[in-house]
C-alpha cells in the first residue's frame, strides 16, 4: 500500500476527484501531514468519515516507531527510528534557548566507508524517501513539543547519495505549506561528491552546503574518506570555487580532529593552504569515541591551534560544540548498540 506521503499533489487531486471529492480536500490532508503531522487518517477530524475511510483503503501513513531515545544533560536528544520495512535510523534532536535544531538521516546505513564513522562499518541497508526525511524532523518537533527552527542533513548515510529525496525534503522543510524553515537554515553534509556539488549550486534555494574534508592530505583523506578517493582534492577545489561563484554563499568545511592522524602540523599546512583566499568556514569537531575504534580525539588544545592557524590567514574557522557526549552521540551508536543488545 502506498504511503500518502509519497504522492504528488496532483495525483492527490486525482485520487480526490475518483472518490468525487472537491479539490480543496487536498489542502486539508496536506496539512495533517506536512504540519499536523497525523498519523492516523482518524486524526483528520475536519474529513468525512466516508472519506477517512476511503483514504485508508487505499494509502498508509507510514510512520516511525521510536525504539529507543537517550537524553543528554544537555538537553539533546537521540532517537532510534524503526520505519515501516523494518529500517533502523538515527535522529538528534538539539536544543539551545528558544531554539531548536534536527539532525537527519538522508540513507539507513552508509555506504561511503569513512573510517572513523560508526554508520558506515555497519554499511548501506537503503535511502530514505523525502517523507522518511522530514518524518524525522516531526518526530523531534513533536517530542519536544517545540518548533525546529533548523535542520542540518548530517545524520545517517551520504545526502548526495540520495539526491532527489534529499531535496524534495528540505524543499518541503522550507514551504510554508510545510514546516516553513528559512532555507539558510537547512543544511546538507556531503562527503564530497563533486557532480551533485555543482547541481546543487544550480538549485535556486539558498540551501547552506557543509563539506565532509577531513584532511587536505590526499593520502590521508582516501585512508579516512574511501568512498570519495575518486575526486581528488583537486577537484574538489575547482568544484568549490565553482559553488562559491555560483551562489555567492560561503560554504562550510566539516573537520575532525583525530589523534595522530590528520591533526600534525603536515596535516595543519595543507589545511590552511587548502582554504587561504577562498571564502569558507572551518568547523573543527572533537572527534566522538567510538568503542573499539582506533581513532582518537585530539586535544583541546590542538584544536584551539589549528582555529589560530587558520584565522592568521584570514579563513574564518571555529571550534564545534560536542553536544550528547554522555549518551551514544556519533552517528550509527545507538543503532549499534541496540543491535548487541538484541544479540
């Protein structure tokens, strides 16, 4: 049966006029979906029941069955989502203030391979759907009972993998029939896929692009970053400058700090000679522990340098606030662990 959010307006228009409905019935199911966030067609109160019923027999709702969810001091919180064949994803839910921020998954798993990343040992079960997206975002609104004031695609799997569900969901984030997110709010996290890069600067939202460097070594980001060792740094470069004349926005370059390996002076050199005289920001990230991975962070005062560095030459860089570190926080954890337990 199809889920009723995958369906086009107009095939709702369609499937409305089959069951000689008037069209402004499709606004009305529009809106329990996309901002009510209904999970039963009982829900849509303002519907006849012969319509309900009607919609039933032909469309589910989908949905998500939360399998576990941890509570940080800080106020985050992390979810394990169950969908309708059985996936498992992770979502984040952030608060600060009046503020409430959304981790997402775009993949269930990751097929990518970076090696400090505990989503991609477990490898790719499948994508997700835009309404499997933003499904995510209702579950934290929901739970916290507060508007998500931004979205950041940096959860699960490989967004650019998952191209044209990943921007059906962030253009419904941003409607106002949706959940009327500025576009400079939401974000998609790339490990670096130089086509979709340059599509997405074609797009004309103003989306806010995050790339996945982790090294400006090539040597050292194909050990890290397997999955993207056929673009080289080179071209990454090129396609970013090309992003950059093309928007006009300042991406942001996703750094993590790990111990030994990308954080030597080397590795300091190449970073600042990657990003002098572009316009990009560095968000240098203290590394999550994983069990049983050889990777380790680096020191707070490493990553105080490397932001000192960067700002000597006039590249904007600053230091990421870990947020959940008391509860499973790196991406994959918790799915992780309720799969030991289970063993």
């Amino acid at each position: 049966m199809q889920d009723l959010h995958d369906i086009s307006h107009g095939e709702l228009l369609a499937a409305l006029e089959e069951l000689g409905q008037p069209k402004f019935r499709a606004k009305q199911i529009e809106e329990w979906l996309w901002e009510k966030g209904a999970t039963s067609f009982d829900e849509m109160s303002n519907l006849p029941k012969t319509l309900r019923a009607a919609l039933a027999e032909r469309f589910s709702l989908g949905g998500m069955e939360q399998l576990a969810r941890q509570e940080s001091e800080d106020g985050s919180r992390k979810y394990l989502l169950k969908l309708a064949d059985g996936a498992a994803i992770e979502c984040v839910g952030m608060p600060t203030g009046a503020r409430l921020a959304v981790c997402a998954s775009t993949q269930a798993g990751c097929g990518m391979g970076c090696a400090f990343c505990a989503t991609g040992a477990a490898g790719l079960t499948r994508s997700l759907t835009a309404s499997e997206i933003y499904g995510q975002v209702m579950h934290v609104r929901d739970d916290f009972g507060s508007r998500v004031t931004s979205v950041v695609l940096m959860g699960q799997g490989e967004p650019f993998a998952n191209y044209d569900a990943t921007l059906g969901a962030l253009r419904r984030l941003n409607s106002p029939d949706g959940l009327g997110i500025g576009a400079r709010h939401l974000t998609v996290s790339t490990c670096g896929i130089i086509p979709q890069i340059l599509r997405f600067a074609k797009e004309p939202e103003q989306f806010t692009l995050a790339v996945s460097l982790h090294s400006a070594v090539q040597r050292t980001r194909n050990l890290l970053m397997p999955g993207v060792k056929r673009w080289s740094l080179l071209n990454l470069y090129e396609a970013m400058g090309t992003y950059v004349d093309l928007t006009g926005r300042r991406p942001t370059y996703e750094y993590a700090l790990i111990r030994g390996i990308n954080d030597t002076d080397e590795e300091l050199a190449s970073l600042v000679d990657f990003c002098r005289g572009t316009l990009a920001h560095v968000n240098i990230i203290q590394l999550n522990e994983v069990p049983g991975s050889k990777f380790q962070p680096s020191s707070e005062a490493r990553a105080g340098e490397f932001v000192r560095r960067l700002g000597q030459v006039g590249v904007e860089a600053t230091v990421r606030v870990s947020r959940g570190a008391d509860i499973d926080a790196a991406c994959g954890q918790l799915r992780q662990r309720m799969e030991r337990k289970r063993g």
